[in-house]
C-alpha cells in the first residue's frame, strides 16, 4: 500500500479467506459461530499440542506467495471421520497452528522478497491472540502494525474508515451505485 486506494496485491487466496476457514471449520466441528474466537479459545485448552496436519504450500515458487486453505479444511473433516473421537481441543490447537503459519509465512515471504518493512495486520482474524505473537516471533527488522483486538472484528468499521478517508478526498460514488463486496 502506497497510499489511499494505491495498492498492488502481491499475494492472495486461491481459495477461502483465513477467517472463512476458522468459520467453516468451527462450524464442522458444532463449536460456533464466528470460527475465530471459539477457534483460539479452544485451542488454549488442548493438552497435547503437537501438529495433526501436514505444513501446507511448504514448496512454493519464488515469488508466489498465494495461499490456500481447502486442503487444510479437507485434512480436519477426514481426519475426524477417521478418528470420531479425537480430543477437539487438540484437533483444533493443530487447525489453527497451520492456518495462521501458513499466513505468517507467506506475509513474510512477500515482505523480504519486496523490500517491506511496514505490515499491517487486519481484519478479523487479526484479533487472534496467536496469530500476534507469530507475527512478533517472526518479524527480523519488520515493523508490525496490529489495530486493538476491539477494532479488528468489526468490518463495518474498518469500512466507513476507509470511507471517511475517500469522503476527505474527494471521491465519492453517487447514491445510485451498486453493491460490491469486493469492491
């Protein structure tokens, strides 16, 4: 991000968004909705924490820096289909260590490979007390920006931020424009 509406996506899903995959697993599990915080305070109670999936996208092509979560989802509904009565918690704690290393990862993979030295954090599942202290184990000499935990599940928020920075610039669409959720 450059400034204001002057961005360049250098990596993305192929797939569903991190919190998607919090969601729909928590959902696969009975354990709630939204996936995130249920997700993370699950995991805490896990006893035996010890990786029950494999580490995905481990060999990716320079300069890739995609993301995926399908085949993780995948790997927790078979992995509870075959084994019914695993301890959640600890199917959990293993779901939410790949899903955030995955991320953290590839973030980082992006900066050095680029030159950023700025990251910033958010979104909901930027409220992952985890996904916090990953991203400071992994900084070298990046500057990590992560809004209050209280600003990070609130899209709604985020979103007339952003809008009261266009509105300050000028740029405003009429009344008459459509919806887009990846506008």
């Amino acid at each position: 991000m450059r400034g204001i509406g002057n961005l360049e996506i250098i990596g993305k899903t192929v797939d569903d968004a991190v919190g998607e995959a919090f969601d729909k697993v928590s959902k696969y599990l009975g354990l709630g909705y939204p996936g995130g915080p249920v997700i993370e305070k699950t995991a805490r109670n896990a006893v035996i924490k010890k990786p029950l999936f494999p580490k995905l996208l481990a060999d990716a092509p320079e300069g890739d820096f995609r993301f995926s979560y399908s085949g993780l989802k995948t790997a927790v509904i078979t992995y509870m289909k075959d084994n019914p009565h695993a301890d959640t918690s600890e199917v959990v704690y293993s779901f939410q260590e790949r899903a955030l290393e995955i991320l953290v990862r590839r973030v980082f993979a992006a900066a050095r490979a680029t030159g950023i030295k700025q990251i910033v954090v958010a979104g909901g599942v930027a409220a992952n007390g985890r996904l916090r202290e990953m991203l400071r184990d992994a900084a070298a000499d990046e500057f990590i920006i992560i809004p209050s935990p209280l600003l990070c599940t609130d899209n709604a928020a985020m979103v007339a931020g952003l809008g009261y920075r266009y509105f300050t610039m000028g740029i405003a669409d009429p009344l008459s424009t459509d919806i887009s959720a990846r506008l």
